[in-house]
C-alpha cells in the first residue's frame, strides 16, 4: 500500500484488484481491508474511487441526482464508451425517464400482482422436494436452484419452454459486464451472437404468453402508458435481472443454512421465520455485490473531492458487513434485526423484482421446513468466479427426511 506516496485525489490509494479469481472467490478480506483504509478508497488499479462502508454507500444510493445510473452501473462509462448492449430502460436510466416505466412494472410485479403465483410455486416445490428426498445426494446448484427458478420465473414471465439455460448465459453477460473487460468478461461473451437474439426474440409480445408478467407489460403499451419501443426492452430487464439473482440466491441460502445447521433448525421449528432468515441471507451472501454509479458534478463526500463524469464502486456484500453498521457482521444469524440491508439496493432503484424473488424463496423454503426436510453437505462448496455476483457453481448435498 503506497501510504507515503500522496494519496490522489485525497482518498487514500489501494492497489487491490477486487477483480482477480482470488479476490473474487474470498470478497471478504480486501473488504474488510479497504473498509478500515478509509471512507472512501482511491482504487489505483481501475483510477475509480470505491466506498467500502455502509454509511457511504447509503448515501450514494440515496442520491441518485449526484450519483446517476444513466451513465451505466458497471464500470464502462456510457458517456465516454459505447454499451455492449442497449441500455436497460429501468436499471440504466435516470428520472425522469426512469420514474415513468418503473411505476408501470413496479405496479406489474408488485404483491398484489403476483398472490396469483403462490400456489403453482408451491406445486413446483414439492414436485421438486419429492424428487430431491427420492434421490438424496445431488449437486444443489443445477438439481434445486436452477430447476427451481428456471421452471417457476420463465413460466410466470410466459415464457415458452425449451432451452431456458439460455437465461442463465444472458445473464452471465449481462452481470460481468458490469465489471471490467477482464479475461471473465470475455469468456461469457462468446456465447453472446447467439443468445443475445434469442433473448431478445423472447422479449415479443407474439412470443409471450397471454396474461402473464411480460404480456401485462404490452397490456401497457395498449393503455399508452409506455411506448411500443419500451416494451420488449422492459421484458428484456426480468429476463436480465431476475434468473441469475434469484438463483445464486438459493443457493447462498442454501449453503448459508448447511454451514449454519442450528439456523436451519430454528426456520425447521418454525417454518414463519423463512422470510426474516431470506433477508439475512440477502446481507450475509449478497448475491449482487458490485456496482457503479457516475458522478453528475463535482462532489465532496467523506472529506474527498470527486470529479464530475467519475465512475465511484459500491459492494453491497462489503457494506451488508460494515462493523459500524452490523453486529457480528461475519455472523450468520437469523434471528437479528436485519432492517436497512442493502442487499436488494434502496432507494429509486431498489430491487423492482424483489417480491418475485422473495416469493420464489419464500415458496421453496417454507415448504423445505413444513416437511421437516434435512439437507447437508457432501463435498466442498465452489464458488463462481464472476465480476459482479457472489454465488456458488458446485453445491454437492444429501436431502433426508429430517
Ligand atoms: C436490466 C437489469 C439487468 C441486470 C440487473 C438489473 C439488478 C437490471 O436489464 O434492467 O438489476
């Protein structure tokens, strides 16, 4: 650490690399390192500041005027390089632009909206728990989070069956971009000649199913409160956002729980707890931990001047185990009080799927605790190596009757 060189910019200087396949797969020690380096690190290796915090991290979300998404939310600057692809119209966007659609698909994937979900999810829950109990030892990622998630999202979305693993590519692209054109980044994007129209060929109205999530987005097109042009792009963000997340999700919670047996034990005891433990899954294992903001002008922030048109680095993963903020932060613990998390984000731009993917948790958990059901480890976890999500790609386990 070059702490007798000036730092620049007055942030003290890290040359860190989040970015590496060591760092990525152990986040929790150059986070813990550059939280006690300062509010507010100057990352010499990428020449953008990072705020490892909560307290600044926070801030920054809250601030959307100063700290834009317009510019992008990975690390490519939109204003001074062209995006892989046309950018998200919710996720990639600033107000006013941004408040219109996001009432329109806030309202679309709202509780209400989705209550008529609930019981097909649990028919696909126990359809897969009793397949799970009948073969005991599987590789949890493919066998319970992916078959999960990829049968119950698409079907409520509508859309058709048939090479769904697609979504799982479209949404590797799209969440390591967010990082840097590192040698990650490049390996996902072979496949994106090929998936990229796929995706998008999904996105039309003649291929989405009557009356579900991605049609009710065209029924808005219809009552002329989007455009025509808006809406395959909107579908494009549940398909983007929503399967990747909610599946490493899963999985976390389901790795978190198997380290964790006494936890698991008490949502066992009583099956209500689920919905607080998911939250404490959220901040213990974020499954979405970096991103971006760009500053709109010069900025003061933790005593450190920051340029107009900078990119500056959020961890979500850093900030959900803040010190200042959280007790036992390493813990996990579900029975604390987990309020202000940022794992879903906060503010305008929070989680607009949230209750989509606390519904898939809540659904496939409650039903793992009504019947009593065991699970534990069988072989050494291994996590994905990927810019910008913290998740697992091998998860070998044993489900019993517990
Ligand atoms: C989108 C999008 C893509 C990835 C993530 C996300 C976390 C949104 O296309 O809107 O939000």
């Amino acid at each position: 650490m070059p702490q007798d060189a000036a730092p620049p910019r007055g942030a003290p200087a890290s040359d860190i690399d989040p970015f590496t396949p060591k760092n990525i797969l152990d986040p929790y020690t150059w986070h813990h390192e550059l939280r006690e380096l300062g509010p507010m690190v100057w990352l010499s290796r990428y020449g953008c500041y990072f705020a490892p915090r909560y307290a600044e991290a926070y801030n920054i979300i809250a601030d959307y005027q100063t700290f834009c998404s317009s510019a992008g939310v990975g690390f490519t600057n939109f204003n001074k390089e062209t995006p892989w692809r046309q950018p998200s119209m919710l996720l990639e966007a600033d107000p006013p632009e941004h408040t219109r659609r996001r009432a329109i698909v806030g309202r679309i994937l709202s509780a209400p909206n989705l209550r008529a979900f609930r019981a097909g999810f649990e028919v696909e829950a126990n359809a897969l728990i009793d397949r799970l109990l009948e073969a005991g030892e599987v590789e949890a990622m493919h066998d319970v989070a992916q078959a999960f998630v990829l049968k119950v999202f698409p079907d409520a979305v509508g859309i058709a069956d048939g090479d769904r693993m697609n979504l799982i590519k479209y949404g590797t692209m799209v969440f390591n971009a967010f990082g840097p054109k590192n040698a990650i980044f490049d390996d996902c994007m072979k496949d994106a000649a090929e998936v990229a129209p796929w995706i998008m060929e999904r996105c039309l109205h003649k291929n989405l199913k009557p009356g579900k999530l991605g049609d009710q987005v065209y029924q808005a097109v219809a009552g002329g409160q989007i455009t025509e042009e808006e809406a395959p792009i909107l579908v494009r963000s549940f398909l983007s956002a929503g399967v990747d997340t909610t599946i490493y999700a899963v999985g976390n919670a389901l790795w978190s729980f198997a380290t964790n047996r006494a936890e698991w034990a008490k949502v066992k005891a009583n099956p209500a707890l689920v919905k607080q433990a998911f939250e404490e899954v959220l901040r213990y294992e974020s499954p979405f931990q970096t991103f971006f903001r760009t500053t709109t002008r010069d900025v003061e922030l933790a005593g450190v001047t920051i340029p107009g048109n900078e990119k500056v680095m959020l961890n979500m993963g850093s900030a959900n185990r803040d010190p200042r903020k959280w007790e036992r932060a390493d813990v996990f613990d579900i029975s604390r009080d987990v309020r202000g998390h940022v794992g879903l984000g906060y503010g305008i731009h929070a989680c607009i799927g949230q209750m989509i993917s606390r519904l898939e948790n809540d659904v496939l958990f409650t039903e793992l605790a009504r019947r009593k059901v065991d699970f534990e480890m069988t072989g050494p976890v291994q996590h994905i190596v990927h810019n910008t999500l913290r998740g697992i790609s091998r998860l070998p386990m044993r489900f019993k009757q517990g």
